[in-house]
C-alpha cells in the first residue's frame, strides 16, 4: 500500500471552471433566471371554518354531500381544485379545500373571509398542514363517548 501527501490547492476562478461549478452545484431550476416561474404551480389547501356544526351534520343527512357541492361550486369558480374534505366531527365545522395553485387559495381566502353561511360567519386561512382536522373531535363528545365505552366494557 502506498500512500501520497495530500495537497491543497485553491480551484482557479476562470470562466470555465465557474461553468463547471454552476452546473453541478445549482440546481437546474435556479439556472434558468426564473423565466418558467409563471407555468409552475404550488399547491395549496385553504382552511374554512365555521361552515357547520357537527350536531347540524348529524341532524340532517343530506348536509355532508349539499356542503361539499356548495363549496366545489363557489371555490371551483376561482381556479381547478384538487379535492374539498367536509371534517364531519371537527368542533369548528372545518371544510378544507385543496386547490392546485397557491394563487387561487388566496383568491378564495379573498373570497370566503367574514362572509356568512348558514347564519355564521366564516372565517378561511391557508392551512399549514400541521393538524390533521379529520381527526380533530369536541373534547366533550369524546369524554361522553368514552364513558359509554367504559360502562358497555364493565357490563360485560
């Protein structure tokens, strides 16, 4: 086995060496000056709450399915949407709508903000992801949900 000396030398700064780094270090998409900036879309889920409540769901059957298409109707006029999720025991009556360009989840949070719906006003903000609100219940639902469980277990 042999071994050589390590030698440090400094990379020369000529044009040709720079081109080199350029293309192996930055990313394509940083290369191209931003000229394709306006074909790419980012996706984004606008949060709208207070559209119902969760005993109003529960009440009348056909709600779930009239909310979602209201809603498709209204936001679908802004731009293309990916999906619209009707939370069913969310506390706050959330419906999340996932639009394929973040421009257009704007113009609904334009939209939809302090209008009424349903003799409530609704509040719309961009979601950041960080909750799941399909699992998000009324604390007091699940504390009498779970004593249920508990006495069906103990009857047993």
């Amino acid at each position: 086995i042999k071994l050589n000396s390590l030698r440090f030398q400094q990379i020369s700064t000529g044009k040709k060496s720079q081109k080199y780094l350029n293309r192996f270090f930055f990313p394509l998409e940083l290369q191209q000056s931003g000229r394709d900036d306006s074909k790419v879309s980012i996706p984004a889920a606008v949060i709208l709450r207070y559209m119902f409540t969760p005993a109003e769901l529960r009440a009348d059957e056909n709600l779930h399915t009239e909310l979602e298409e209201d809603i498709r109707e209204e936001c679908g006029k802004l731009g293309p949407l990916d999906a619209v999720k009707v939370c069913e025991n969310h506390p706050q009556g959330v419906v999340l709508v996932k639009y394929k360009d973040r421009t257009d989840a704007h113009k609904c949070i334009e939209l939809m903000n302090g209008r009424w719906f349903g003799g409530k006003q609704i509040h719309a903000s961009l979601d950041d992801g960080s909750v799941n609100h399909a699992l998000v219940r009324d604390l007091e639902e699940e504390t009498d949900r779970l004593e249920k469980f508990g006495a069906e277990l103990e009857a047993d």
